[in-house]
C-alpha cells in the first residue's frame, strides 16, 4: 500500500465510521429526530454497523484501521511498518473530523431545535453569573456526547482502567480473529466479526465511559465540537479529553504486547 492510499483510505473510512456512529447517537438523543429515545441498544448497534461499513469501503485502500490504537498493536505485531503510523493516524483523524462535521451538517436543523430548547439549555437567567458562564465554557454541553465520549461517574483510575481494558479486547480480538493451527485468518470475513466485537463491547463496558476505544473516533469529533458553530453547546470537556486518547493507546499496546508473548 502506498502513502497514499493508506490516507485516502483511512480518510475515507474513518469519516464513515464517524458519520454514522455519530449519526446513530444524535439520532437517540436530538429531542426532533424520529429516532430519539430509542436507547442504547440501537447506539451500540449503530456504532458496530458504522464500524462494518467504514471498514469494508477502506480495506482494499488501507486494511481499514480507523483506529490509532488498531495501528498501534498491528505495529507491534509486526503487521504494520512503523514508518506507516503517522500516515494512518494522520487520515484517522483527518477522516473522524470530517465525520462529525458531516455529522452536523445532517442534524443542523435539530441541533438547532436542541439547543434552543429551554428545557435543554435552561431559561433566560440560567447562566447569569460569571461563575457559571465559565463554568459552561469548560464542562461538556449538552449535545458533545454527539462527538465525543464522557463518564456517568469521574474517577481518573476508573474511567482510564475502563478504555485500556476495553481497548484491549477490541485490539487483541483483531490481531488473532480466525488463527488456527496454519496461522491463516477469516479474510474479509474479520470485518464483521470485527464489528460484532465493537457491539459486545459497547454493550459489556461501554456503560461507564461511553467506550471511546479509539483516540481518533474521540479527539477528532471533540475538535469538531469546538469549531462548529453551535448554539448554546456549552464546553468540549476538554479535562476529560486525554482519557480517551491515552487509554486506548496504552490498550492497544498492551493487547499488541500480549499478542507477541501468546500468540507470535
């Protein structure tokens, strides 16, 4: 694969893999879409399908990675050169970006429902006083969950031990889907198992943080966030933004790790 292509590729697919899992969770949450309310299951569903489907249009391109921490163990492995790794994760990034803007410009006029909804963002004189302006400026809004992930509970170890152990059954499902004893794997088929993991996931651990499991899929939309013109969005968390960045890497290392002692 040239330089090239393994950008388009992850470009492409990592957009995708964006547009629809974001899609699927504005679609839940967003009070005027047709879909609100439906739930957790139908945001864990969605986001195994966006998987799937981002995936099946980049592997010829790219072996549709979509995931720095993916790069990160397939490196380790010895699947992936490293001198590749900046290429992967700068498309996976360029791609999750342009995923969530695509995100809002399907949703603009809801979001603009949304967050102009008083029982959303609160009355006239709900964010008076400075301390609570600028308190609304560093907190998540009320629709970041849209783009990026966040904890029902803070807990720095808790929520950081979550992404890496999650992280670290995505990766290592992927680096050893189909082995068997002439080391050959599933082929096109490992996409669809790839995504049914991604659903099992979601619905096992992704209660307590959201299951970013991807520091591209979290980073990239939280930028979106903050750039895109949305009314009353309140802040992009950004204190809780190296979670999902750090976790999952240190899951995808750890399972790439694990992989070479058990299975190389």
């Amino acid at each position: 694969m040239s330089s090239s292509d393994i950008f388009i590729g992850e470009t492409i697919g990592t957009a995708v893999l964006i547009l629809l899992g974001g899609g699927v969770v504005a679609g839940v949450v967003l009070k005027r879409s047709k879909a609100f309310g439906a739930g957790w299951l139908a945001i864990t569903f969605g986001w195994g399908f966006a998987v799937l489907t981002g995936a099946y249009i980049s592997a010829p391109l790219s072996g549709a990675h979509l995931n720095p921490a993916v790069t990160l163990g397939l490196a380790i492995e010895g699947g992936t050169e490293w001198s590749d790794v900046p290429i992967y994760v700068l498309g996976q990034m360029t791609g999750a970006i342009i995923g969530a803007t695509l995100v809002w410009v399907a949703y603009m006029g809801h979001f603009q429902a949304h967050l102009t909804d008083r029982e959303i963002v609160g009355g006239p004189g709900a964010q008076d006083t400075a301390k609570a302006a600028a308190q609304a400026k560093t907190d998540a809004g009320p629709v970041l969950g849209v783009f990026s992930t966040g904890p029902e509970i803070r807990n720095t170890v808790q929520n950081l031990a979550t992404e890496i152990i999650a992280t670290t059954v995505l990766v290592l499902a992927i680096l050893t889907q189909g082995l068997n004893g002439d080391g050959h794997g599933l082929g096109v088929i490992g996409v669809l198992i790839t995504s049914l993991v991604v659903v099992g996931i979601g619905l096992s651990l992704g209660g307590p943080t959201g299951y970013a499991i991807n520091p591209a899929r979290d980073l990239g939309p939280r930028i979106a966030h903050a750039l895109l013109p949305l009314p009353n969005k309140g802040g992009s968390d950004w204190g809780y933004a190296w979670i999902p960045v750090v976790g999952p890497l240190i899951g995808g290392a750890i399972a790439g790790g694990i992989y070479e002692i058990a299975f190389a």
